[in-house]
C-alpha cells in the first residue's frame, strides 16, 4: 500500500509528516496542533513515535538549539485523531546543550509527556568512533516490499512509510520466525528524505520485534531517543531487536543508519505486551 | 579501597545506600532530602545514579505501586552533598502501571528531572524469553579486586562498591584496550544485597567504558533504566558497552545480571565526554 499516495510530492517536495507535526503558538501560552489520522495502527490510535516527533517538533519551537540529541517519552494514554494542546517548559539552557519539556493534552488530559536536550549536530564531529555496524542488506532495489498486497483498513501509517526487505517476514504469513530481530530499508513513502525531526517518528515505525515471536503486538511505555546525526538523503537501513520479554513488559532497540552508513539514530523503547 | 567500610552492617544489615536515599515529606508540599558525601566520582559531584535513585525512592512514596520499572532522568546541573528539595508529581496511574515524575532541587536550582512508571515486579512472570545471555565470569572469589591499592582521594563512591574482573583493566595502568566493553561483578560493600531500589544507582557505578577508549571520563545527560526482575541475593553480574562515539556524545549500555543469571536492569545513558 506503500509509495503512491497523492499526499507526497516525490523527491524534493513535503510529505504530510512535516505538515502533520506542526503546531500553532496559542495566545495565553502553551501551542496546538492536529493529530491527523495518516499515522494510525493496528489500534486505530496514532503511532506513538508521530506523536513523540509532533511534540519534540513543538518543544523545539520554543528551544533555540536545531537538533534534538536525546528524547524521552512517556506515552500515558492511547491519542486519538483531532485537535491537542502542547504546553512546553525550557528546563535548563547549558553551554553546549539545552533541555525542555513537553506534554501533550487531548481534551484536558495529558496523552504524552516528553523530556529532550538539544544541542547542534552540524558541530564538532571529530572523533568518531563505532563499532555498531549496519545490518548487510541487498541494495533496496534487489529487495521486496514485504507490504505488496497487504492491506488492513485502519492502518494508514503504511501509506506514509515503504519498506524494503530481503525475504518476506514469515510473521505476515502467520509464522513468525521466533528470532527477534528485524533488518530492512525504510523511507518516507514517496521517496522524501527524512530530516532529524522525523527520526524519534521512524525509530518507532517499523512493525514490533515482537511479532516474529508470535506475541500479537505491544504498547509502548516510554520510548528514549538518541539522535546521533542529521541524515543523508536516502533510504535508511534499519535493524530492531528484541531480547528479554518478561512478566508481559519487553524491550526494543531500534537503531537506524543512513544512506553513507552513519548511524542516525540510536533508540529503545519499553513495552507492554498486549 | 572496597569492602571494610564500618559504616556497613555485613550482610543482613543496612547499607548506607538505604540511609542515604531517603526522603521526608516537607510540610507545605514536596519532600527534603540529604544528598550526602558517601558518592562522589572524579569530578568530586555526587555520583548520577545515586541521586537519580534517591529521586525514584522519593517519587516511589508518592506512588502505589511497588517497583520502578522504567527510568528517566535528565541531569540539568551538577549537584553536591548537602541539602535538596524533592518536588513530586502523579501523572497518571494506569490498570497495571503509575507514571510520576520527581523533580530534585539544591539551592532552588533544579538538578536532576526524572520520570518513571511504576508496577509490580512480583505479578506474572509468564512468557520470560531472554536472548541476552550474562557475561561469562569466573566466580567472583577466582577474581580479582582490581582497586586493591587503588586511592583516589575524593572519590568516595568507591567505598560503598565491591567489584571482580577476571583481569586487571588496562585503562587503571594507562593501557586503554580500545576494546569499550567491560564485564565484571559488582556488589554492595559489605555483601549488603541490592534490591530493586538500587538498581538505577548500580547501572552507573562502574568505571565509565569510554575509558577503555583513552577518553578521560563524561558526564552523564540522560539515564534510561529498565528494571527488570527483583534481584536474588548476591553478586550481580555486568556488562557495560559503548557503541557509538560522535560529536562529542557517546551512548553506554549497561545490563545487570543476578546471581541466578536473571536479568534485573537494562539501561542506556547518553553522556558528553569532557
């Protein structure tokens, strides 16, 4: 269902994440903003990590540093598609780095609450040094899109992403691989090249880790964020692993390397299995 | 300088750690505490995890449920022994889980901002699938003290920690490994068994890794902690890696084993080298 919504316009144009992240100044403090119903998933509520992006988005208005270098989220209810309120807070402005945070209220009640240093990631990148390298995969266009044919009304955030994968995933066929981890492409569907703020989004975009152990799927508790450099125009290669599942709670690493194989985003979230 | 402190009561007894993490709730809102000179690290500032550990301790008499078992905290300042004003929030309390957030204040500045979710580590332990495997360690008394006839004059956290490596760490001889994964065991001084409480306190007492990589330290920004199971008493079991070094940030990734190979906490920080 990937790659031909009319909302994109392919390459150099906007994909409805940068309109669907944004928000209003609001007289007598705090911001708004729609959530819109193009990021929704197997609930039907909005992906966790769209709102996280939504309200760092928010939180960055108000923060005068460009990128954000480490997140975390709190996601204390289920949104839903319409109309919320951000009341953000700049905690504390250091040398090199400034922390703010943000809430999220639909209808009065507080959704998301989100904590975030920024800091400016066009500066001082000497010293390199990773040892995490990433996932070896066939060239994008000698991989499948594991979501041809595959439909599920409800699930619109899979007309606003395209992945590329090896081999079919065996959990979409009903036999999960029982090996927790998961390699493939991704990208904005329409090919649009992902900037910083998209990355706390597409770290939880992909499908849950958890699936090829046969669970049926997870809500996501809290879900930390670090943002490691500005990415390269491109498809983004991704490896999500899971390792200990336990009294119903699990764990998912989500990191993300782009195009000239830096790593971008480095990201593990804390979740409730369903 | 390990093990002999007699401000520790040997095994079935308290520890400073339970002295030094408590709160008292403070008439007019909020609770006080004493941030107190048992924890200092290199920098002669109180040892991160520790006050993040005296903040959850704090939030946790606030909230009806027993366990932390996710963690954040963004440090804002350095904070020093001495008094500190705890300012605690009930966010929203779920079916199975209770979010908070606790401020911690020195002086009117605010030094450390955290929030967890709370739950009950003793329900259902059903449906454990751990992939991560403990480190492979000779039994702590085949190890060896790798800080017998180590002194550093201020740090005083290594009075209240017991460790055993396999081998002598080449960065303490300055003879870094460049290899920035360190396992080895770690206790309370005394034998004193660590609860849960503990845990996002232990996650950031080791050496930092970055050491093996001839960095001379950092400074924690971010502290992320899962913890995972109540630990069984006796040694724990560690394993600490960094991954990614850019910009003048590194990740380290921190997991805790107990004696009977379980794990209890898995956390990642985002730190700053100096």
């Amino acid at each position: 269902m990937s790659g031909t919504g009319t909302d994109v316009v392919t390459g150099t144009g906007r994909h409805p994440f940068d309109e669907d992240t944004r928000s209003q100044k609001r007289a007598g403090g705090g911001r708004t903003a729609t959530v819109t119903d193009r990021w929704t998933v197997l609930t039907g509520h909005p992906n966790g990590g769209y709102l996280l992006a939504l309200a760092v988005n928010a939180l960055r208005e108000e923060i005068t540093r460009p990128d954000p270098l480490v997140v975390s989220g709190f996601f204390l209810r289920p949104a839903d598609p319409g109309p919320a309120v951000l009341s953000t807070e700049a905690v504390r402005r250091g040398r090199r780095t400034t922390t703010g945070q943000v809430r999220l209220f639909q209808k009065g009640k507080e959704a998301l609450r989100a904590t975030a240093t920024f800091g400016d990631l066009s500066a001082n990148n000497e010293g390199t040094h990773s040892l995490a390298a990433p996932p070896e995969l066939p060239p994008p266009d000698e991989c499948l899109d594991p979501l041809a044919g595959f439909a599920l009304s409800g699930l619109s955030l899979l007309d606003r992403i395209e992945y590329r994968t090896p081999r079919r995933p065996g959990w979409l066929d009903g036999r999960p691989s029982k090996t927790p981890t998961m390699e493939f492409w991704m990208r904005l569907a329409g090919g649009y090249d992902a900037g910083v703020a998209a990355l706390p989004f597409l770290v939880d975009a992909g499908p849950p880790v958890a699936l090829e152990l046969g669970e049926a799927g997870s809500s996501t508790v809290e879900l930390t964020v670090h943002v490691r450099a500005r990415p390269a125009p491109g498809w983004l290669a991704c490896r999500a692993a899971t390792r200990n599942i336990s009294g119903g709670f699990h764990e998912e690493d989500f990191d993300i390397w782009d195009s000239t194989g830096t790593l971008v985003a480095q990201s593990r979230q804390f979740a409730m299995l369903w």
